[in-house]
C-alpha cells in the first residue's frame, strides 16, 4: 500500500532534505506527491524550462527508495504569464476580473491558457514520463475550488454561445426549451446570449442550469487536454490521476474521471475557520461518492488532513487518534492509498498556517508518532484488506446537476442541499448501513434500498430505473420536492410528483416553503410512525394519498390531517415519500421499518460510530470507529471470535460487547464462515 507525504522541497534549504527524507523513511513513507504549484520555477518565461530543482528533488527522492507522483502546476499560472496574457484571467458574476497573487486564476475557456498549459505538461512529460522513480501524475490541482469553476468573462461567453450552439442546433430548440418567450427574451442571434452575469433579478434557470453544465464540460475538456498530452508521452505504468473536492462545484467529477486511471480526493474533515470537524457521516459520504466517481473503483487520498488547517483563521486543531480514525476510515471506505498534508508547515506564504506531520521547527513530535503508528498498524492487512468487497445494501441518489439546479432556486432560505441531503443519508449511517452512491448509469439490481433525497430534476432514464427497482421488489425512499424539473430546468406539467406520481401513489397539489424560524408539526399515525410526533422542517409538501398508505400527518390550522409520510405498494416493492424535512427521530424509525422490511438485518445503532463491513476471500473484515471525542462508546459484534487486523500475532480475541475509548479505530478480522 501507499503511504505518502505531499512535500514541497522548493521551500525548503536544500541542505534540509537529508533530513526530511530520512525522518520520512523512519516513518515509512513510500511515495511523495511533489511540484503542482512549481510553474513559476519550471518555466521562468515562455518556453525556456529549468528542471534543474525538480530532477534534484525527484533523484534524492528515489534515493531513498521513495517512488515520487508529479503534480502538474497549471493552478499556479506564474506572473509574467498573466503580465502577457492578461486573458487567461477569469472574472466573477459580477464583472470583476480576478487578477494575479493566489491561485487557480485562470479561466479554461482561454484558448492561450490551454495551449500554456499543454506546454508545461508536455515538457514535463517529456523529462519525466519514463523515470523509473515516478510513478503517476496529478493534473493540475483541485478543479474548481474556490469558487474557480465559473468564470463570466468574454471568452467564457463565447465558448458558452458554441457549447449551446452544439447541443441545440438552433435557436428555436433553445427557444422552446428554454422558454424564452418568458421576459422577451427569444433570441435571434446565438452571439445575443449571456452568461449569467448579475443582473436586477434572476436569469433564466434553464439558462443557468446549462451554464453550470458548460462549465462542468470545459473543466472535463481541459482535464483531457492535459491527460492527453501526458499520455502521448509518458511509460504506460504511469498513472494519471486527479485530486477532487466534492462540494457542490460546476463540476462533472464521473465525466472527469472517465479520463483518468483512477481518482483521488483531498480529504479535510476540518479546516480553517472550523471550530469543529465535520459530522462523521458528511466525511463518510464524500468516501462514498470518491467510490462512485468511476464505478466503485479504489482512489488515493491525496491529501489527508495531518494537522490544523487554515490561511488567516486556522481550523480546529485534529485531536491524538483523529488522524488515525480518518485514515481508517479512508480506507475501510475505498481509498486505496493515503497521502499526508503536507511535510511540513511552510514558513512563508498564504499557507503558513497549513500544518503538517511536522510544524515550522521541523520536529518530529506527536504527530510524528501517530503517523508511525497508523503506518505500523496497516502493515499485517492492508494488501488483502484493499481488495475485500463491499456489501450492497443500499443505493443513495446523488447527481450534481440536481444539486446545482437546487442551489439555483433553493426554494426555501432553510435550503441547503449538504444539509438535506445529510438528513437524510445520516439515520443510514447511524444504522450502520453500507451506502453506495449511484446515478442513471449505474446498475442497481443488488441494492435492497434506495433513498432518493431531494429529487428535484429528475430525468426519464432515471425515473425509468426507479419504476423498475420498486417493480422487481425494491424499497425506494424519496422526499419532499420529487419530480418538480425535467432535464431542462422546467417544471413539469403534470401533477406532482410529476412523471414519479403513480410510483409513489400520490399526488401533492399544495405545498408550503418554511422560512425563517417556522418549523412544521407532523403525527406519526401508522407502522413505525405511530404514537410519534414532532418537529419538521424546510419545507412541507401537503400530500393526497391515491393508492398509498399514510404514516404521518401535519398538525396545522389550515392543512390539518394532510399527510406528510406516505408508503406505497407498486409491483413486488415499496415505495415511501416523506413529504417535509422530518426530524431525525421519526426518519430514524421509518428507516428501520423500510430496511428491515427490505431484508437488511439492522446493526445497531451509534451516531458517533461507524462500522465498514467488507469480505475478501477468506477473510470477513470489520471496520470500527468510535468518532466520539468525550464518550467510550459500546459496540456490540457480530457473533463470532474476531481479532485486531493489526496484530501479526493475532493474540487478543473480541466479542460481543466491546468499548471504544474516544476518537479509537480498530479493524477486525476473522475467517470467513462459508
Ligand atoms: C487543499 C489544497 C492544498 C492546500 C490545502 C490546505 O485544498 O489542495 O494545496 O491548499 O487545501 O489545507
């Protein structure tokens, strides 16, 4: 297994590598992500290169028997690039253009930032694509982050006009689909459309959905430039790779990743400005998704959080087990291999405050010793654990064109799709389900669940799939606002839940936006749901039962007695529609009620820990995490004798009912009963 550090020996004395490589050998680092922000060293003006500190480093790298992965610099376009080229700059909503003194200052619609780009690439390439040292690249750095996958400037709008010309054909096809006749806004030229800088009001949301659309495509399109120009150059065993954030961005992280060997994700359960990390199941379901990006495929961690993070505020700082737990985590989830960030905190620059293994002195100390021991402590099981299987049990919708066509019109200010979509993925978690994220792609036949939160656009293929599942037997999930947009941002004529209202067996002709401090009240009055009661929020959908059952009703002045939960038959499966931001206690109930119907054995249930379940050939494996900074917490083990993964001797035996002091993670192992 990998276990690396992303190290920047170009701010550093040179006479300091001897002893940043020795202490990582004592740590038993094995490979050392290096150079993605090195442009202005590489490159000091146009196309007269200086590899000289990148082959230094990368040689003494190998001489310590460390395999290196290169990252392309291209988020770090240098000053005089700018000075030249001043187009490569991207500008904001509001016209402003952002200009030189971070990073990830450029727009990738500029034909000049392209071909810069391929330059540095492709020379990199040439020099390192057959090093025997090297053994993958990482292009570029984070797509998107910070608020760089949108860019509103002139070569935006043009590329945008082309984009919409291609997919359309014609202005009448745009016209229609776009409803333009809406504030006279037919267009007669292709030249006359925007992008959607800031206007009095608001754009078109079909406009605006394609946008992000366009964005998400000129990133993938940029990305394959890049993978391309490597390829063409570098030895086959080199592997080209990208490090993701999943946070909402204008961005397509499947369609990316069709383009790279695997993928990989950054991972900061808590940064700058954080007093606390975030809840465990938010880290958990971005696993997930790095799971999904290229079908269930393995990814690195390439930059997993090792100490307190931030530029001018610095985040919570990651308590003694912390970095164990989130790279157990990490890896019980799918990651294959873990890159620590950074080294070393940098003395100089906006990242100063950025720790590391090691802080500005230098010296290994506590954590240090940490990483020594999560290294130590993977070494018996992580070959063979890495390859152990997942079990499928439940299937969680999530595409990111719903999650942008919801961040264009939330609805409701208590609106936030993380947040809803945790309410609901959270309660799976707590039972300690194994969750796969899917979309219309995917194959869902094995899945016994899905929950569909917050379905918003909803797409025929999609819709089509979900008929099918519940038809074959399947228990499906949805919430409040299903069905309401079609593809093209427009909302459905029929009846809501639109194309879904007979699978659901159900209709919803009113519905209310709960603002502010308003919250709803809701009954529990059957199955799981009787004799409950409490709070719900964000939104109230006030449904009429047509063929299905009622679970819960509204406690209201004016929509008393509407029901809120429904529960519906539909060919051999079960469909429920929970119609408000319910409170966590009566999901909690109505989940259990929906798994166990749908033959998943229930764990139990924790919210601070976590369990991972996975087999591989002979060897059933089990994760366990306590998450919990203050409390021990009991977990009571599926039957048999199991033994701590780590030990190589395998001397202690557990069962039944453990405790987990604070912040610990173990993963247990015992043979598989056949
Ligand atoms: C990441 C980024 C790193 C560094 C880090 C700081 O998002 O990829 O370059 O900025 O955050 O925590």
């Amino acid at each position: 297994m990998y276990i690396g550090v992303d190290y920047y020996p170009e701010q550093w004395p040179k006479e300091r590598w001897k002893t940043d490589l020795e202490l990582m050998k004592e740590l038993g680092i094995n490979v050392v992500r290096i150079g993605e922000f090195s442009w202005s060293l590489l490159e000091p003006e146009e196309g007269s290169y200086d590899f000289r500190l990148l082959d230094e480093a990368v040689s003494f790298i190998a001489s310590y028997g460390m395999k290196v992965v290169l990252g392309t610099p291209t988020a770090t376009p240098p000053a005089w690039l700018v000075q030249k080229y001043p187009e490569v700059l991207p500008v904001q909503e509001d016209g402003q253009t952002i200009g030189f003194g971070a990073r990830r200052h450029y727009t990738v619609n500029s034909r000049v930032f392209r071909r810069m780009s391929r330059h540095i690439v492709e020379a990199m390439a040439r020099r390192y694509g057959s090093l025997e040292a090297v053994i993958g690249w990482q292009t570029d750095n984070e797509y998107g982050h910070e608020k760089s996958d949108r860019s509103y400037g002139p070569r935006d709008q043009k590329a945008f006009q082309d984009w919409l010309k291609e997919k359309y054909g014609s202005l009448d096809d745009l016209n229609r689909r776009w409803g333009t006749v809406f504030w006279s806004q037919i267009y007669t030229d292709w030249a006359q459309i925007p992008v959607p800088r800031k206007v009095f009001q608001e754009h078109n949301p079909s406009l605006l959905l394609d946008f992000d659309r366009f964005c998400a495509d000129a990133y993938t399109s940029y990305n394959k430039m890049q993978t391309d120009a490597l390829r063409a150059r570098i030895d086959k065993r080199q592997f080209i790779t990208h490090n993701f954030v999943y946070t909402g961005l204008a961005q397509d992280q499947n369609a990316i990743a069709e383009d790279l060997d695997f993928i990989s994700f950054d991972n900061y359960p808590v940064w700058g400005g954080l007093a606390e990390p975030i809840h465990p199941a938010a880290i958990a379901r971005q696993h997930d998704l790095c799971r999904a990006t290229k079908q269930g495929k393995g990814y690195w961690v390439m930059e997993e959080l090792s100490g307190a993070q931030g530029w001018s505020q610095i985040g919570y700082l990651p308590r003694p087990g912390h970095l164990k737990l989130w790279t157990y985590q990490a890896i019980s989830r799918g990651a294959e291999a873990i890159v620590y960030f950074r080294w070393r905190a940098a003395r100089f620059g906006t990242e100063q405050f950025c720790h590391g293994i090691l802080d500005h002195d230098g010296k290994p100390r506590r954590k240090f010793e940490e990483v020594r021991g999560v290294i130590q402590s993977l070494e018996p099981f992580a070959d063979d654990f890495l390859e152990a299987v997942f079990p499928k049990e439940i299937g969680f919708y999530h595409d990111p064109e719903n999650e942008w066509a919801w961040n264009i019109q939330p609805q409701s200010d208590n609106f936030s799709y993380p947040q809803e979509v945790l309410r609901f993925y959270e309660p799976a978690h707590a039972l300690q389900m194994q969750t796969d994220i899917f979309r219309e792609k995917e194959d869902l036949t094995d899945y016994k669940v899905l929950i569909v939160p917050v379905y918003f656009l909803a797409k025929k293929e999609m819709n089509e799939k979900f008929k099918q599942f519940a038809e074959a037997g399947g228990t499906i999930i949805f919430s409040y606002r299903t069905g309401v947009k079609d593809a093209d941002n427009v909302v459905t004529d029929q009846t809501l839940p639109g194309e879904l209202a007979e699978l659901c067996g159900i209709e919803v002709h009113e519905y209310d936006s709960l603002r502010g401090e308003r919250k709803g009240s809701v009954r529990g009055v059957r199955g799981a749901l009787g004799g409950t009661g409490g709070n719900t929020e964000v939104w109230c959908d006030f449904i009429e039962p047509i063929s299905a059952e009622v679970l819960a009703v509204y406690e209201d002045t004016w929509f008393d007695g509407k029901a809120a939960v429904t529960k519906n038959q539909y060919g051999k499966g079960t469909v429920y529609y929970v119609g408000s931001g319910l409170n966590r206690d009566m999901l909690l109930r109505l989940y259990k009620e929906a798994f166990t119907e749908a033959g998943l054995s229930l764990q139990m249930e924790n919210t601070a820990v976590e369990t991972v379940r996975r087999a591989s050939g002979d060897v059933d494996y089990l994760s366990v995490m306590n998450h919990s900074t203050e409390t021990a917490e009991h977990v009571e083990l599926p039957a048999g004798s199991w033994k701590n993964a780590s030990e190589k001797e395998n001397e202690h035996v557990f069962k039944g009912l453990i405790t987990l002091p604070p912040l610990t993670s173990i993963v247990l192992q015992k043979p598989k009963i056949t």
